[in-house]
C-alpha cells in the first residue's frame, strides 16, 4: 500500500473514539469519521511505520445501523455530530463496547464492568456552545456555526443544530443577520486580520437562563448596544439574563478573554443540580450536559461510598460541582484546580449552598500537592481530557489512600493512567460509562480502585 492509492473495503473493527479499521489482502487501513458496517472508499493519505490511515472519498453504501429518523441536516458537513444517523440505542450500544474493550485491553485481574447509563435526553441537551464565524467556502458569504469537517478553516452555518435547545438556533441566526447587514468582517486566521470571532452561548436546562458573549479583535470599534437589543427582542424558550462583549487578540483559534465588558445584564448564569444551585460565568468549566451530569455524579457519588469522618481530596475540581455533593457527608473536601476563576466559582458556590466543610485552592495539582495540610482518606480525580501528569500521579499514589474514583472524559487517557495505578499497588474493582454526549463518539467513565492487601 502507497500514499495516495484507492481502495475499497467495509468497515470491521471500530476503536474510540471513530476510527474504523478496514481489512484487505493488501493489509489494514484505519479511518476516521467512518461508521462500523459502512462500505467506503478510501484514498491512504498517511504511511508510518507500516501503518496506513485513510480518508473517505465516497460512502458507497450506509452501514446497516444508520436507520435514525430525521438526522441533523448539517450532519456530515459540520464536524460537531459523528452518530447522528444511527438510533441512541445503537450508539449507546457501540460506546460500552469501545470502553470494555479498552478496559478489558488493560485491566489486569477481575472487575465488575457496569455497561452505560444514557443520557436523560438524546436531543438538545447541550448547555454551552462556541459558534465560529467565518466563511463556507473561501471568500463566501459569512457563517456563524461549527467548523466544516475535517478543516481548520471553513465553516458551516449550523441553524438546525439537534443537540442544542431551538434557543441557540434563534441566536445564532440572528448575530449572523446582525453582522451580515452590516458587512462587519471576520477575522481570517492566517493574515490575523477582521473583527468578529466567535459567538459564545450558555443556557442552563433548570433554569432557562442565557447567558450570550460576542468575541472579537479590537481591530474595528462598533455600537454593539443595537446588537444586544436585537437579541433581547428574540421569542425564545429561555431567558437572556447577560450579554457580553469579549476582546480576544490572540493569535490562537481559542475562546479567551483580554477583556469583558457587559452589554446588558451581568456576566453569570445559574444552573441547578442534584438540588444544589451553581453560579456559572462565561469561560468557567461546567459539565456540557446539565441532566447527564446529575447521572454522572450520582454514579460518582455511589463510586466514592462511605465519607463519614473523612477528608476527601477533589483533584481537577473545576466549579467543584462533585466537592459539593460529596460534602453534606463528608468531614471534609478539598477541592483543586488550575483556573483561578473556577476556583472563586466553587467558593461562592458553596458559601451559597451553605456548604462550610469545603475548601478550594488555585493552583497546578502537580504543584500545589506538596503543599496540601490535610491528609486524605480517599481521592476523587476528575482530570482533563489528557488525563493526569505522570509527576502528579505519582504524588497521587504516594497518598497511599485506601479508595480512588476516576472520572474521565476520554478513556484512552483513563486506560494509561490506570497502567500505572496497577502498577503501583491499586486495582480495578469496577467501571461504567455515562453517556454525555449523545450524537458525538465521546464518553464518561467512572471508575472505582482500591489498595490491594500488602
């Protein structure tokens, strides 16, 4: 096989998160962003090591499991959505499989594998989105929405998007009305030129609040006062209770903030879980799915178990959602966490909760662990998408704790920091997924370790 040669072939084998694996006398090719079952044919556009990787010029027949009714009309072009033509059932069923078999890939004795939770709804449970603006095509029209699949340029304008509430359709296609009318320009990556960059909205499920932010250069000055009042006159489900401009002249393509000014309203949101209510500000990190997250953390909290009398260390807290409802029965939690703004979430989070047990600290967990007074009984981790620093999981261990819960939003991450938490005298006891991210290849795995007997 070279780079560059066509073949055919029906997808087999399919590992996380959507790489297929086509097998032929010629030898194996791995392909992105097919589906298990589907006939594709395929040009090989990378050769390393003897491995080949293809990509799909032509879907020359459906998979068998794509029999979902009324997909996303933007699904294929947008690259948000993976499953969106395969049942909820289907995917669910695809997802388990995908994290058994990593799990079972490295888990060295017995566990207890719990399958997958669903979400509480397949459709429009997203409450946070970071809409692009751009152009379809190379000097097209203006799109506001996701990024076209598979490139870091175009983008697709995605007005009926499923897995958000209608809310975030009317808004988007309002901005982009706004902006078109005006003929404000976009800021083009490459020549680090244009104004507007990306159109940030959040919407709590419980609540109906909307909180909606325009990011953009400060290479052009507008009245964006008309702006906010084309938007506070939308029909919407929910209610916008903050709309925010935000100057970004970084080079990187990220959602960041040199400055925030308030348009209308104020800069926060709230959003209600497991009967505890949370203050949410633009760039803090709360869970995407406000319903999967009442699933997720009451499997957590079922994982942890036992807390009378004890410390428990939150690593990776963010807000400290899973902090607060551990503490009611707790002796203590200590929350840890990179992002400053997070941190001071958490805090006013729990001061409002009437939680007094809980304590959160700014700082890198690979760092700020040497410095911890208290000594943990037990350890929840709830790490980034790249899982834990080698350094930090060493720290981690040394506790010597009898009980350890991992959360995890990607489990190849999961599965190598658990080589380590094997090798270093812990083992499995038992793992779940939680479905997150309905239509997408994503998913949550708890898992519970312990100390195994000297």
């Amino acid at each position: 096989m070279k780079k560059g040669e066509i073949y055919e072939g029906t997808i087999g084998r399919f590992d996380f998160p959507d790489k297929g694996l086509i097998e032929l006398l010629e030898g194996r090719i791995a392909v992105k962003h097919a589906l298990p079952g589907q006939k594709v044919r395929v040009m090989i556009n990378k050769k390393r090591g003897g491995k080949c990787e293809g990509r799909i010029l032509e879907v020359l027949e459906n998979s068998p499991l794509e029999y979902a009714q009324d997909p996303c009309p933007h699904f294929g072009i947008c690259g948000g959505c993976t499953y969106q033509t395969i049942p909820y059932e289907e995917q669910l069923k695809i997802k388990e499989q995908q994290v058994k078999s990593l799990l079972d890939g490295v888990v060295t004795g017995d566990f207890v594998f719990e399958g997958i939770k669903p979400s509480p709804i397949a459709d429009g449970y997203r409450n946070k989105m970071e809409f692009s603006f751009g152009d379809e095509y190379k000097d097209g029209p203006l799109s506001l929405g996701m990024h076209k699949r598979g490139s870091f340029y175009d983008v697709v304008t995605t007005t009926e998007c499923k897995i958000v509430d209608s809310d975030f359709c009317d808004i988007l296609k309002a901005a982009k009305e706004y902006f078109e009318v005006l003929g404000t320009g976009f800021y083009k990556k490459m020549q680090h030129t244009g104004y507007l960059r990306h159109l940030l909205v959040r919407r709590a499920v419980k609540t109906g609040e909307i909180l909606v932010d325009l990011v953009t250069t400060t290479q052009e000055e507008l009245d964006l006062k008309p702006f906010a009042d084309t938007l506070l006159r939308l029909k919407l489900n929910g209610r916008i209770v903050g709309i925010l401009h935000t100057l970004n002249d970084s080079l990187a393509d990220v959602v960041k903030s040199d400055r925030t000014d308030i348009l209308y309203g104020q800069d926060y949101f709230y959003e209600e879980l497991l009967g505890l209510k949370f203050k949410i500000s633009p760039f803090s990190f709360f869970q995407t799915n406000s319903l999967g997250a009442e699933v997720l953390y009451e499997t957590t909290r079922g994982y942890v178990g036992e807390t009378k009398d004890k410390v428990v260390f939150d690593l990776y807290s963010g807000t400290g959602t899973i902090a607060q409802i551990i503490a009611p029965v707790a002796k203590k939690v200590v929350g840890v966490e990179i992002v400053e703004e997070a941190v001071e979430a958490a805090r006013e989070n729990a001061a409002r909760n009437g939680l007094d047990n809980c304590e959160f600290i700014a700082g890198d967990v690979l760092k700020v662990i040497d410095e911890l007074e208290d000594k943990p009984d037990l350890i929840i981790l709830d790490p980034p998408r790249d899982g834990i620093h080698p350094k930090a999981l060493g720290k981690i261990i040394d506790f010597g704790v009898d009980r350890l819960v991992y959360v995890s939003c990607k489990p190849t991450s999961l599965v190598r920091d658990l080589e380590v938490l094997q090798l270093r005298g812990y083992e499995v006891v038992k793992a779940c997924c939680v479905d997150m991210f309905p239509s997408t290849a994503n998913v949550e795995t708890v898992c519970l370790l312990e100390k195994k007997a000297q």
